[in-house]
C-alpha cells in the first residue's frame, strides 16, 4: 500500500454553540448535493477537503471537476474555474451544480442553519480523522485488505475498513462528528463480527470502542491519543485480546 503524506492537522478546540444545528445542515447538503453531485452515478463517497469535505476529483463531459464545501459556500470547481454558490438553502446552493444533478434530487427552501466557525471545528474533526486513518491504512498488511479513508454521506463520518474478515478480526475504524447516542464528535472501532467485551470496549450504543471528543481536547498531543486508541484496538483484534 503507498505511503500516505501525513499533514499535520488543526488543534481540535472547544466546540462552538451553533456546531450540531450546522453538522445537521451540513448532512443534508452532503446527501442531497455533493454525493449525488459525483460522477459516475452511484459513486456517493466523499473526501476531507481544504476547509470541509467534498467529492474527489472527477472527469465529466470532457472536463475535470469537483464539488466540495468550504466554509459558508459550495464550490463547484470546473478545470481551473470556481462556481460558487452560499450555503443558505438547498435549492440556492445547488445553482452552482446544477448540470450535475439528476433531476429528482428533492431539495428544498428549508433555510441552512451553518456557522462559519463550525464549519472550520468540522473540518479539523475531518482533517485529524483523515490523518490518522490513513496511516492505521498504511501499516496494514496486504491480508487487511484496508480500505482508504471514506467520508460516507449516510452517517457523515469519515471510515476505513481493516482486518481479516475470514477470521473475525474485520472492523471499522472511524470518525463521527456525533449521532442520535453521541452529542459531540468522537473516534469509534466497531468490530464486524467480533464479540468484544472489557475495559477496552466501552462504547454507548454499539459493541465497540469509542474516544470522546473531552478525551481528545483533554489531551497533551492529540493525535498521538487518537492513534494509540485505534492501534490498541486494532492489535487486541488481532491477538484476541478481550474478544469472546
């Protein structure tokens, strides 16, 4: 697997007031125009972008484009040019992709609940996500079968999957920016089939593990804390440590 370019993401800081309405507002972009905004058709998983979350780059109709959020705007950009379009309500964000969306994506004049600060607190929940599941996927050996970090539109956190699914040790390793369970962002493992259970699975839920957000922003180095709960997990898969 090629070595992956680890950057060094933004401290993780307290979260703003206005960061659940915008990670709703922000999901409902994701699913109704950015994913179904990717070509090929069907292609709905996204990426960690400069500043937010977006498709990868793809060619339609003889041109490269992408379409990803940054701050307040949706940006379409078409070879070297941007359209740009505020993030106030579906239907005015979508006039920036507007020849890339089928015609029955329901959108609507709902007004867009998104800060600008929370936007950037969501991008450096994505960023450090991205950064230390790329290199979980890096030292994964070929019988892994790692997957490279996905920013999934349904749940709108960003994933890999790693671990021999043949012998029970196959899981997701993640990072939620919060859920129905989760008030606030968090890194999770959930095991596919594994039954786990002591100390190092304590996550509300689902049967798994989970770092909280407190945990992350209480800690000296974060990144270095987010790896070494991920790697912990990941070898007590593969030893059979505190598994059933």
């Amino acid at each position: 697997m090629p070595v992956t370019d680890h950057r060094q993401a933004s401290p993780l800081r307290p979260l703003p007031r206005a960061f659940a309405d915008s990670v709703a507002s922000l999901h409902r972009v994701a699913e109704s125009i950015v994913a179904p905004a990717r070509k090929p058709d069907n292609e709905i998983a996204l990426a960690v972008t400069p500043g937010g979350f977006g498709t990868p780059e793809f060619e339609f109709a003889g041109a490269l484009h992408q379409v990803r959020v940054e701050g307040a705007e949706l940006v379409h950009r078409i070879d070297a040019d941007e359209r740009r379009a505020p993030l106030t309500t579906l239907t005015e964000a979508a006039a920036a992709v507007a020849d890339l969306l089928p015609p029955d994506t329901g959108l609507d004049d709902v007004p867009l609940d998104i800060d600008a600060v929370a936007v950037k607190a969501l991008a450096d929940c994505y960023a450090l996500g991205a950064d230390v599941l790329s290199e979980l996927g890096d030292e994964a050996s070929p019988e892994d079968e790692a997957t490279p970090p996905r920013l999934w539109p349904e749940h709108f956190d960003i994933a890999i999957e790693l671990g021999s699914e043949a012998g029970g040790r196959r899981a997701n390793y993640g990072f939620s920016p919060g859920d129905a369970d989760h008030a606030e962002p968090y890194l999770y493992v959930g095991p596919w089939s594994a039954e786990v259970s002591g100390d190092l699975w304590q996550a509300s839920g689902f049967k798994g593990a989970e770092l909280t957000y407190a945990e992350l922003l209480g800690a000296a180095d974060q990144r270095a804390t987010a790896l070494d709960f991920l790697k912990t997990r990941r070898d007590a898969l593969a030893n059979d440590k505190e598994i059933k």
